[in-house]
C-alpha cells in the first residue's frame, strides 16, 4: 500500500531559539492514499527514516507564520511569464528582499492568483537537513494551505511547544496566516499561555464563530479560560486535534514550497519503485535475444547443410571440376551447356527468348493505335536486347506480365530497348 508520510515542522522563531531542534521528536502521520492514519504520533527525524524509505512520499508541513500567502489579481498571462512577474506583483507587499525569498504561484483562477513567498535560506536549510530521511520525493506545504476549511467559520490549529505556541487559522476562501507566540510553558502558567492564545485569536475572528483544535491534554485549559471570557464563551468551539484536520484541505492548488530548492543529493526517479518492472523488462529482452540467436545459429547451420549438399552433388556429378564457388548456378551452367551438346534448347538460348517475345509483344500489341513495332533484336550476355520504334507510350505493364507468364523478366526500358531474360524478377 502506497503511504504519504507527514512531518510537522517547527516555525524560524523555535528553531532559533532550539538549534538542535533535529534531535527533538516532531509530530508525524503515516496516511494511507484511501485517507486512514495508519501511524501517528512523535519521533525524531532519525528515527522516522524507515517509515520516509518506504512511504510514496514525505509531506513536510510549514508553521503558518513562516510563509506569507498573499492574493494578487494577474492579467491573462503564460505561466512562464507569470514567474518572472512575480517580484513585481506584489513587491510593495514585501519587507524583504525579493532575492531573498521563494515566490510560488498556483495557476489564476478568474485572473485571481495566490503567491506564498518564504524564506530562501529556510528552505534550503530545511531540505538539506530533511535529507536524513532519504526520501524518494520531498514536498513543502504551510500548513495554512492544508488544514480544513468551513463555512461561516474561522478554523484554527493550535500546537503549543516547549518554547512557543503555533497558531494557524483559515476562513473559507481566504488564503490562511498564522502566529508564533513564544513563552516559557510550565504546569503554573498554561492557563496564562492559553489567555494570551485566545485572545490573539479574538482579534483575528471579529465576530464570526471559531473552530479551535488542539492536542486534547490541552482541551481542558482552553475551555477553562474560554468560560472565563464572554466574548469568547458563545462563539468557540474546542476540537481534539488529529491528523486529518491538518490535512483535510489539501488540493491540487496547495502550493509545494519545495519545488524550486535544489539539492545535489535530491532523489529525481523512484528507481526503487520501478526495479521489477525493469528488471523483467531487461530479462525479456535478454531472452528474445537469446532467441533470435538460436534461431539464427540454427538457420546458419541449416543453409551450410544445404550448401554442402549441393556441393557433394555437383562433385559427384562432375568429379573433374576442381573450383565451386557457386553450385547451383554451375550446375545449371552445366545442364544448359549438356542440352546445347544434345541439340536441346535451354530458356536462354536467342531462338527460345524471341519466339516467346514474339508472342507476348504481337499480344501486347494486337488492336493498339499507333502500332508500335521493333527495330531490330540483338543477343549477349545470355538476354534478349529488343529495339523498339512507337510514336506513343509501350504497354509495358502488359508486356511484363506476358513475359512472366513465360518465366521471363522485362530488366529495362530505356531508350526504347527492352532487356528480356530468363527468370521471373520485379526490377525494371
């Protein structure tokens, strides 16, 4: 079964404030491509590697805070052109440096194109350290893009942290953004973080009604301050957090961050994945050529079989003919000279070859205006050399089948001479 592996990752602020942050477990889904969790929970990315080897693909999800998505009306454009125009689209949107960033794009939808633009140097630092995994294919999301989305609400995704509390949030039809808050969690002040989370979200959610996920140890707390808070108390609702919230909002329009970070060691064809189609591939070709081969071998043997047979016969026939190079035509040179001796006539001789020439042409010819008629004939090299004189064209696919039907062979046309010999051939 096909498995998609995913890895929530942590924001800039956290791995800032964390280096090592690589060694420390991160949460992970092993989804099925029918949609079940096959595995889930948190592990290092060391020891995550058997689960990346073997899955389709690895799925990395970006905190919100860390990718800017930002909607930009495009005129009609190729999607080359709209690459270049990117910077230009939305650089007064930026406060940094366009160089500096990624800037992707999903195809206009009604001359409305979403562009996320994140940190260059993140992403590269992201790949090189995700190479540990050994990844058949790498892929980027922020995670604003994936959560789910529901109408008349805001959907928010809470992950809080040793450090810092990750926040995602997301209306239906908008493009999604997110917080880094950082704190200093413990059992005394989680009630506190919670407030201060809450409240974020309540400047964000103006009036409309909230759908707040969170690992369920944290369920508790949050309902406790939200009670507290009447302007919170009748529009929240807290969800356990699983894995297909996170990625229930994931299209063929999500943007992959990963897409233009290159990497020397990046894996570009699944060759594991093909190794037996290729592998019999490979081995029918071995064993149609083995067969052509044999095959070949076999024929080789049979002809020179034949070939000594003729031999052996035309030794036996002519035991004083010392040179053989070609038996059979010897042998036919030598039945044609044998009846020549004994007053027979052979299918090369003049006699026989204009007899039946004459036959086919006086057919050829019988009712045809103007009359085409023949010049003078002249005898070499075992053939029949026929000068013609016709004021039109010669009929000579007629005379051609006439011919073969004498076992001869009209050779060619040329100037008005036509080279007749034995034999039954198709060249002209």
């Amino acid at each position: 079964m096909a498995n998609t592996l995913y890895i929530l990752l942590p924001s800039k602020a956290m791995a800032r404030q964390l280096p090592d942050w690589v060694t420390h477990p991160r949460p992970f889904g092993l989804v099925s491509d029918e949609g079940g969790i096959v595995q889930q929970g948190q592990q290092t990315l060391a020891s995550l590697k058997d689960l990346a080897i073997n899955a389709r693909q690895v799925v990395l999800l970006l905190a919100a805070s860390d990718v800017s998505l930002i909607s930009v009306k495009v005129p009609p454009m190729s999607a080359a052109k709209l690459k270049v125009a990117l910077p230009n689209l939305i650089e007064d949107q930026l406060l940094d440096d366009p160089s500096e960033l990624i800037l992707l794009s999903n195809p206009p939808i009604e001359g409305l194109c979403v562009i996320a633009a994140v940190s260059r140097t993140w992403m590269e630092l992201l790949h090189a350290q995700m190479q540990v995994l050994q990844a058949k294919k790498l892929i980027a999301y922020s995670i604003s893009t994936t959560m789910q989305t529901r109408s008349e609400s805001m959907i928010a995704l809470i992950d809080p942290d040793e450090l810092v509390t990750e926040l995602a949030f997301r209306l239906e039809g908008s493009t999604g953004a997110g917080l880094t808050l950082n704190h200093s969690i413990n059992v005394d002040s989680q009630a506190a973080v919670a407030q201060q989370v809450l409240q974020a979200l309540n400047l964000f959610s103006a009036e409309s009604k909230l759908e707040v996920y969170l690992p369920v140890q944290y369920l508790e707390t949050y309902q406790q301050v939200a009670v507290s808070d009447p302007a919170l108390t009748t529009r929240v609702h807290f969800q356990p957090m699983d894995w297909k919230v996170r990625i229930a909002g994931l299209s063929p329009s999500s943007i992959d961050l990963m897409s233009s970070v290159s990497h020397d060691n990046q894996t570009s064809f699944d060759w594991g994945k093909w190794r037996w189609p290729l592998g019999l591939a490979a081995a029918t070709v071995i064993m149609n050529l083995a067969g052509l081969n044999f095959q070949w071998l076999s024929m080789k043997r049979e002809a020179q079989a034949l070939n000594d047979s003729l031999v052996q016969t035309y030794r036996t026939s002519f035991p004083k003919e010392s040179v053989i190079l070609d038996p059979l035509a010897q042998m036919q040179q030598k039945i044609n000279l044998s009846k020549k001796i004994a007053g027979q006539s052979t299918p090369d001789d003049f006699l026989v070859l204009a007899a039946q020439f004459g036959q086919v042409w006086d057919a050829a010819m019988a009712g045809k205006q103007p009359v085409a008629s023949v010049v003078s004939m002249e005898y070499r090299e075992h053939s029949l050399f026929v000068k013609t004189k016709s004021s039109g064209l010669l009929p000579l696919e007629q005379l051609r089948a006439g011919l073969q039907e004498h076992v001869l062979t009209l050779v060619s046309s040329t100037d008005g001479i036509l080279q007749v010999r034995p034999g039954r051939g198709d060249r002209k």
